[in-house]
C-alpha cells in the first residue's frame, strides 16, 4: 500500500484547489512570532488532542521546524491532516486570547500545517517512545483516525497494534470522505506510512462482521479496539430512491476522490445541510455541474453545518431551498436519462413537520445526492458479546474507552455518533494509554 495506489488526477488537482495556500517559510515565522506563549494557553485546552500550541509555534519561530512537528505528533499523531480538515474556528483558533482582544487570532491551523509540510518534505522519521518490547497484542477494527491513533500509540510505546480495514485502504474518512479541497487522499495515505513506520501491521479487505471471525480475533489478540466509525449514509425512504442517478454523498465524495468520478454536468440535487452535504454540493460544482441546490427542510438557522463552511458554499454558488421534504423521485417522461425531484414545503408544528398545502415543486435534475447522516453499524454491534450499545453508539468509559467487555475498548464515531477527525484521534489514543496502563497492572 502506497501513495500510488491514488490516482493522481491534473484535473481533479485542478478543480479542487485549496481553500487555504500554505505559509511561505517567512510568513510563518511572522505569524509564529505574534503568539503571546500564554502559559495555561487557552488553545491548548480547546484542543481535544491537547497539542502544546504555544510550544510548536515557538519552535516554528526559532526556526527548529522538526521539533516542532515532534511537538504536534506526540499529541496527535494525524496533526497534518487535522491541519487542514480542524473546525479551528471553534476549537484553538477561536479560543485564541487574541480574539477576546478584537485582534485576529494567531493562525494555528496554517502554522501546524507548515511544521507537517517540512516535516514531510525533509523525510522525517518519527520516534518510537519506548524501546522496550511489550507483550500486549491490540486488533484495531477499522482504519480510521480513532484506530491509526490508537495503533500509533500503541506501538510507539512498544505494544504491538494491527488494523484491521475492510476496504482497499485506510484512512476512513480522512481517505474517502473528506472533500478534496481540504485534504487529499494521497496526504491521508501518507499518514498512514508513517504509522506503518511505527511498526503497525494493517490488514486490509478484511471484513469482520460474522460472530468466527470476532472469535478468530479474540483468538489471537489480547484486546480489540473498535474504531468502526459508522455506517452507511441513512436512506430518505421515497420512491424512486433507488433510480440511476441517485448517489448518496459519501459514494460521491469517494469515486472522485479514487478517480472514478470526474466531471458532472447539468443540476445537482444535494438534501440535507450538514458538512458532508455541504462538501458534496461543492463538489458538484467544481466538478461541472451549472446549477446545484441544498433541499432541507429546516430553516437557515437551524442547519448543522459550520458557519464557514455554510459561507463556502455559497461562495461556490449554491442554492439553497429551505423548508422542504423530498417526497419521490421519477424519471423526466420530457427530458431522457433525467430526474424529477418532487418536494413540498413543511412547516412544524408540536414538534412534528407538516406539509403546506399546494406546495409541491418538481426540480429537473441530472443527479440527487442524499446527504442526511449516516447509520449506526447495528448489525456488527449486535455480534460484540458484552459490548453495551445504546441508540447506536457503544457505551465506552469515557476516560479510558473502556466497554461493559474488559477485553474490548471503543472509540470515534461509534462512541460519539460522529463528530470531529481530532475527537476520533483523542479517543483512539486515550484507549491506547489505558491498555497499556492496564496491561502494566497484570504483569505487576
């Protein structure tokens, strides 16, 4: 498994450009310098990961590029990705004192993403933290940010980790389901040899949904991890549904990512305004398509989606239709191979959503992607023996990821439901220092 194995696309490069141009070696050390250090800095507690920010960013002043990367991997071994994909604004960034002093505050994210881009560039090499040899042997189900996390730990301290990934590569979303502008997929490949660097072995195009092979593996490991993530996108449940041309967000977001999607055209139809629509409906415009629409049936206020990436969007051009429920889709008896999205408009009322008389509106469209959450993986956490879930999520102790099963620890979006790539990496590396704690007290 290698970089090579994602295409490398001019004209997807070209299209999905970065939203934010890396730092120049000069700017950075000028915006490194403005940090005020603050001792119990504000940022560093904002940070689910714990990054020392003041200490990274004064290494990036004085110029010791590497020791700052050092820095940011030992908090959170995937800090070049998070660089790039961090809701900063809500995190570091908008804790930073400068903001309490109406100044702009220090530009974390850039400044993070400088150190990781030399760190890359000059070959690096991370550390193991500990040489000595450990017996503990960990299965980490899935190849996301919360397994990679806690496998690095993991093997870093001298534990040996395998991830175990059911498709072609790992990553998780870092490498199927984030939008290209953001972060590459060969960038989130790249995170992942250097965590197999650590000595983490991966095994992936394994599936591990069936009760043999969850004995297989407690067979063989002294502990499972289950960094699952969650399930497929959630259906909306109208007829036609299943109608060529309907493609679901994160199938969108993968086949241009792997280079089997590479150019729309005509209208676009995203429902649901959470982040990973609004990132399908602005790839639908950079791929090609003239006119895409965002379908939710709530108000503006009322999205899910982060105020800039809500700015962003309409910055693409996207139009957004407010207040409105799919109810079927059908093929346009007047235009071949295109679709008739219908919709009415809703309103709620005692909690409950319900539809405006004579307000259906049919929209033409060449593809309609729905974009309304993704669903728990019932069925395989159905088949863990001892592992408590509640409304789809296992129930993990929160400080060591911990489930009702002592050989079993949880974390990311199956314990969470689904929040941010630096919450995953939190959790995955707190489960990882709990079992080696743990294995310290057996063999004591």
């Amino acid at each position: 498994m290698s970089t090579a194995a994602i295409p490398d696309d001019p004209q997807i490069r070209e299209r999905f450009s970065e939203l934010k141009p890396a730092l120049t070696a000069q700017a950075a050390v000028i915006e490194a310098d403005r940090c005020l250090n603050c001792f119990d800095a504000p940022c560093t507690a904002a940070c689910p990961t714990h990054i020392d920010v003041p200490g990274f960013i004064k290494r990036i002043a004085s110029g010791n590029l590497r020791g700052s990367a050092v820095r940011i991997l030992d908090a959170n071994i995937l800090g070049a990705s998070c660089a790039r994909v961090c809701p900063v604004d809500v995190l570091c960034e908008g804790a930073c004192v400068m903001v309490r002093q109406n100044r702009k505050p220090i530009q974390i994210a850039l400044l993070q993403r400088h150190a990781m881009d030399a760190f890359w560039e000059a070959g690096e090499r991370l550390p193991v933290k500990s040489a000595g040899a450990k017996k503990l042997r960990v299965a980490c189900i899935g190849g996301g940010p919360a397994s990679l996390a806690c496998a690095a730990e993991l093997c870093r301290q001298g534990a040996q980790a395998t991830v175990i990934e059911r498709r072609e590569l790992p990553g998780g979303l870092n490498t199927y389901g984030v939008a290209e502008y953001k972060l590459r997929a060969a960038d989130s490949v790249r995170e992942v040899e250097m965590i197999r660097g650590l000595g983490v072995e991966f095994r992936c195009g394994v599936d591990v949904e069936s009760a043999a092979a969850l004995d297989a593996l407690e067979a063989e490991f002294d502990i499972i991890f289950l960094g699952l993530g969650l399930g497929a996108m959630q259906r909306l449940n109208i007829p036609g549904e299943d109608s060529e041309g309907v493609m679901n967000a994160l199938e969108l977001i993968a086949a241009y990512k792997t280079g089997h999607l590479r150019e729309l055209h005509g209208t676009v139809v995203v429902v649901g305004a959470g982040n990973t629509a609004i990132d399908a409906a602005n790839a639908a415009k950079r791929l090609g398509a003239e006119t895409v629409y965002m379908l939710y049936r709530r108000s503006e206020a009322e999205m899910s989606a982060f105020e800039f990436e809500y700015e962003h969007a309409k910055q693409e051009g996207v139009q957004f239709m407010w207040h409105r429920v799919p109810m079927s889709i059908k093929l346009d008896p007047d235009a071949h191979g295109r679709l008739l999205l219908y919709s009415v408009q809703v309103k709620q009322a005692n909690g409950q959503f319900e539809a405006v008389p004579h307000s259906e509106l049919a929209v033409t469209c060449d593809l309609v992607v729905p974009a309304v959450g993704q669903s728990p993986l019932t069925e395989l956490l159905g088949k863990l023996r001892g592992v408590e879930v509640k409304d789809g999520r296992i129930l993990a102790d929160r400080l060591t990821g911990q489930t009702g099963n002592k050989r079993y620890f949880a974390g990311g979006d199956c314990v969470n439901g689904g929040r941010e790539v630096v919450d995953a990496v939190a959790g995955g590396k707190r489960a990882a220092m709990a079992m080696l704690k743990a294995a310290e007290v057996a063999d004591a």
